[in-house]
C-alpha cells in the first residue's frame, strides 16, 4: 500500500474507533453462510497478538466460571494484574521497543551509525548486515562485533527464522542489552529492536485501573461460527488482514445484550479486541485487549472486564497493534480493566 494511502487509512481507523457504534444481534446470515479459508501463520503474524511471536506482556486465562467467591476474586485479579506488570516491564518486554524498519530485497548495511543503510537507535555504528531474498532473512556481524544467537556467537553468515515460522530468532547485542527479531507484516518483512535500557521501560510509572468490580465479570454465551470462518482485523499500519474467527461472545449489561466477535490465536483461547465509549477519555483510544478461556460444555465462558488491557501500541511507537472491528464497538462505558496509559517520566 502506498505511503500517502496507507496514512490515509489508518487516520480513518483511528477516528472510526474514537466514535464507536452500537453493537446490535445481526439477523443476516449471510455473514456466517459464508465462511472465508483459515488464514496461514504467516498472516496471522501481522499484529502484535499473534501466536508468531513471543507476547511478553500475555495474559493469564480469566477464573474458571464457577469461582463465585468475591474475596477470591479480589486476590485472584490482584495476582493476575501484577503478573501482567511482571511481563510488561521484562527486559524484553514490549516497553523495551526502540525501532520498527521495513527491510526491502537485497542487501543493507544495519547500525547506529549515520552511514548505515537502516539505522538503529541503539548498539555500534556499524553492526552488520541483513540480506533479503527470495531465500528468507539472512545476517551477517560486522567482524569484531560480538552477536550472539540463543547464547551462541555468531560467526558469518546466518540465516534467520521470522514471526511466520512460529517463533522469530532473537539476536542480541551491545552486551545483551539489545535485540532484533524479523518479523512478517502483511507480507513483508521488519526489523524489530529491543533495549532494556529504554526510556519507555526505565520510565515506567505503573497503570493506572479501574476500581475492581466483579459487576464487569460476565458469564457470557459463545455462539460458534462455521469452521473456517475469518474477520478481517485492520493494524495500526493501516494493513487488513483476515484472522480465523472462532465465534462470538453474548452477554447482558443492565438488560441490555452486547456481542463481541473473538479470533482465534492458536492456544485455545478466545481474544477479544474491542473499543467502548471510554476511549475517548479515560481509556486509549483505539481500544483494548480481553482473553477468555475456550467454552464449557454448555456454550459458556467467563468474561471479565476488569482484566481487559492496553494494547502494546499504548506504550511504545514501535509495535504493529490489531484494531477493534467494526463489530466489536461497545455503545456502552466499560468502567473496567485498564486506563490509558499515561507515562513515561520525563
């Protein structure tokens, strides 16, 4: 996509879901008759919610349904939010994203030196140099750098496994303080860099929630799609791509019944990526991320509100987030989970 379009695009996307639409039960089955082809791995790959590459800040499963006790549920959702702060603030965690550069065929010269055909934010002038071709991703160390792969030092030529092979190689440098992984983003191929000394990660100054309240917990009634079934799911990049559509999850609010689409990631549970009336205010503006475990034999699963999360694009620049559906704009508060991120120090 062009540059000047695919700006274009995303500033559409993003001021859709700053006005997000009611949500109401669809009596056209047309959308259900009609199930698209499971996408590959390697599409599944272009947002930072894909089974394609590590999630450091990946959320534990919500409560199983019948944990009614509310002092439980307290010190459960406690541990979970500081579990999620654990992975959020990892050395490798996505606070310690520091660049995102497109990498073209052929071959370019990578560093943080001024001359360097991609230039990172981070480690020597001249670090090496990565090789695009119909082969795959390959890289090779400037001599005297010292790169390291899985704890072993690279010597020549090497070439690299990226998001759409599961899991991407990491290769660390500057001491081990630093990274770059490639990944696949609508069918083309990035760098991504990572350093524990950024600023978005020594800075951190925690996230802000909603009080917990166990109203915003749900046993909610899945509804499957057809096997097969896709939803298109637009990026911060202004890229849309298919992801296999699992169902989708109904439940009532003050005597109100919502619905929200899940896709599926490929460990079983059920991802919800969705946009309310709060992110236009208290909560980031192009929506939130929500997991629920897989339905029970009789249809249901738990969907609790109170452990619905910022995506990674609340924090860093440098990440690929997945935006809310159309389908999964709540015309309602959800006064739970989350606030917008507000950080880091200056």
């Amino acid at each position: 996509m062009p540059n000047a379009l695919q700006t274009i695009v995303r500033l559409f996307i993003l001021a859709t879901l700053m006005s997000p639409i009611a949500c109401s039960p669809s009596t056209d089955s047309s959308a259900v008759d009609s199930p698209a082809s499971a996408s590959s791995a390697a599409d599944a790959s272009v947002t930072d919610a894909g089974p394609a590459e590590t999630r450091p800040d990946q959320v534990a499963s919500n409560p199983a349904a019948s944990d009614r006790d509310e002092t439980h549920w307290a010190e459960t959702d406690a541990a979970w939010h500081a579990e999620r702060i654990e992975r959020l603030t990892a050395p490798e965690g996505w606070l310690s994203l520091v660049g995102f550069h497109w990498v073209e065929p052929g071959e370019h010269r990578i560093g943080s030196g001024p001359d360097r055909d991609i230039r990172l934010a981070v480690g020597p002038e001249r670090l090496g140099l990565i090789r695009l071709d119909d082969d795959g991703v390959r890289f090779t160390p400037e001599p005297g750098v010292v790169a390291r792969l899985k704890d072993v030092p690279l010597d020549g030529e090497i070439l690299l496994a990226t998001s759409a092979d599961g899991q991407p190689d990491r290769v660390h440098f500057d001491d081990g303080q630093a990274s770059f992984e490639a990944l696949v983003r609508g069918g083309r191929i990035a760098l991504r860099v990572r350093d524990a000394r950024a600023h978005t990660r020594t800075g951190f100054v925690g996230i802000e929630r909603f009080d917990p309240d166990p109203s915003w917990r749900f046993e909610a009634r899945f509804e499957p799609h057809p096997a097969g079934k896709t939803l298109d799911i637009a990026n911060v990049l202004g890229q849309l791509e298919p992801m296999p559509n699992q169902g989708v999850l109904v439940f009532t609010r003050d005597g109100r019944e919502h619905r929200l689409e899940t896709v599926d990631e490929g460990d079983g549970r059920l991802f919800v990526i969705f946009a309310d009336r709060t992110n236009s205010s208290d909560t980031y503006g192009a929506g939130r991320f929500l997991y629920a475990d897989p339905p029970d034999d009789n249809g249901r699963s738990v969907l609790d509100f109170n452990r619905a999360y910022n995506p990674p694009c609340a924090f860093t620049a440098h990440s690929t987030c997945p935006l809310p559906p159309p389908e999964n704009r709540l015309d309602v508060r959800v006064e739970a989970g989350e606030r917008r991120y507000t950080g880091p120090t200056t």
